[in-house]
C-alpha cells in the first residue's frame, strides 16, 4: 500500500475561506495547482471579492479602479460534490 504524504482535498479544504493576499508562497502554489487540476478531481473552486458595481461607478481611471480592487478582500470557496 502507497503511504502518501500529500492528501490534496486535506490541503483543498484547509485554504477554503482565507484570503488570497494573505496566504504564504507555498498556499498560493497549491492553490495554482487545484485550480488547474479541479476539474479531475470534481471540485469547483471559487475566488470572489466583496467589491460591488457601485464601488466602481466613482472610478474615474484605471488607477483608481485598480486601487479599490487593491482594498477589496479576496476570499477562497470550494464546492465540494456531495459522497454517496
């Protein structure tokens, strides 16, 4: 029997709900690797912000708009399929 060391759904489900800005080099690199592989592995990964329409309708510019973006939280969410 393999005796594995990386259990990625372990890993899936210890980023889901942290924000992206503040995760370390190796979270960012795992999180690179399931959203390229979550589809085969049946997961849907999700990165939303909790920026609005309306906090864009004062932009004025790209570097403003850029700056609001810059302020927003990112936050990480997985849906996991549901296991008869």
């Amino acid at each position: 029997m393999k005796i594995r060391k990386f259990y990625p759904r372990q890993v899936l489900r210890a980023l889901e709900g942290k924000d992206v800005q503040k995760i370390d080099n190796g979270q960012r690199k795992a999180l690179v690797y399931f959203m390229k592989r979550s589809r085969k592995m049946n997961q849907e990964i999700f990165i939303l912000n909790d920026a609005t329409k309306s906090d864009f309708a004062g932009a004025v510019n790209k570097e403003t708009a850029e700056a609001i973006l810059a302020n927003v939280t990112t936050k990480i969410f997985l849906k996991m399929p549901i296991t008869a």
